[in-house]
C-alpha cells in the first residue's frame, strides 16, 4: 500500500512521503489562493473551494481564513457555511451534510498519532473519519476530534470538545462533549 493508501484506510503511515507531503503543497497553493480572493467574489470563491474539495452541494461559502490538509477528502452537502478561521485537517474523509454551519475558529480534525512516545517520535501517524449529518450548527472554537459521527440536527455548543460520537436531535456542550438537552420537534421547526 501507499502511504496515502494507508492514510485513507486508517493504517499508520508517514506523512513526509513525497506524495503526501506534493498534496499538500498543492492544497496550500490552492488556499492561498482562495483566501487572497475578496471575500464579496462569491462566484470565485465557490469555484475554488468546489475545485479544493473532493465533492460539495451547489452552494457553499467558507470565510477567509480557511485551512485544510488535502481538501480532496472533504465532502459537503448543499448550503453549507464555515466562518472565520475554520481548520479540518483531513488526512482521513470528513463529510458534513446539508444545511451545516460551522462557528468561527472550529476545528475538525480526523489526524491523531500513537500515544506510544517512541512510535510517535518517527513522525507515524493515523488519521480517522468526521462524520456530521444534516442541519448542523458547530459553535465557536469547539472541537471535533478524529472519529467523531455526529447525527442530524445535532447543535455543538460553543468550545465544546467532541471526543465520541452522538446520535440525532441534541445539543451537546462541555470538554469533554455531552448531552445539554434533546432537541423537541416543534424546537426543530423553529
């Protein structure tokens, strides 16, 4: 396998292989570019980040600045928003579907590395799936941690650090993330 093979499977690989280490080269240029575009040139930007990731819906709008690894392994559904400062590091796939927002200064990050502190020194690490469903809201300066899934209508309260999975219809909040409340119906058509 390559180590961009093993990166996407979940394996351990390194990330200065020359491949992974060209992609990301690659995507730096391409954020440079997209964050140096006036935040009014909407057609632009959307072209870009369309062109950045791996698939989007129709509309989608991310504010300057916007960081990422790859950008190719992020998938977005339709209508989606991520404010200032907004970093997903997607060395494994992150896929966030319709009608997300994403607070300023969130973080999504799928990268991690061995706790063993030898295995860590060579520079070794593993990368893990975000999932999060429809209808999303991820409040300022939380964190979403690698192997995170979280359900439909899920609202992520501001700073929360999201270290396991949760299922549809709540609000979680706190480090680490738990249940602040369940979401009611008539609350959703609000």
């Amino acid at each position: 396998m390559t180590e961009q093979e093993k990166m996407l499977a979940g394996d351990l690989y390194f990330p200065s292989d020359k491949v992974l280490t060209a992609l990301r080269k690659q995507c730096r240029i391409q954020l440079d570019e997209l964050n140096a575009t006036c935040q009014s040139d909407h057609k632009k930007r959307t072209r870009l980040l369309k062109q950045l990731f791996g698939s989007t819906g129709k509309r989608l709008y991310i504010e300057s600045s916007f960081k990422c690894d790859y950008g190719e392994n992020i998938h977005v559904g339709e209508n989606f928003f991520a404010n200032f400062n907004c970093v997903i590091l997607d060395a494994a796939k992150v896929t966030i579907g319709d009608n997300c927002m994403i607070a300023p200064q969130v973080g999504l990050y799928t990268a991690t590395h061995p706790l063993d502190p030898v295995q860590r020194a060579t520079g070794i690490e593993f990368a893990k799936p975000i999932t999060i469903g429809d209808n999303c809201w991820i409040g300022g300066m939380a964190v979403i941690n690698p192997g995170v899934t979280l359900g439909d209508n899920v609202v992520v309260a501001s700073g929360a650090v999201v270290t396991k999975s949760f299922g549809d219809n709540v609000v979680i909040g706190g480090n680490p993330a738990k249940v602040i409340k369940e979401i009611e119906q008539a609350e959703q058509n609000v």
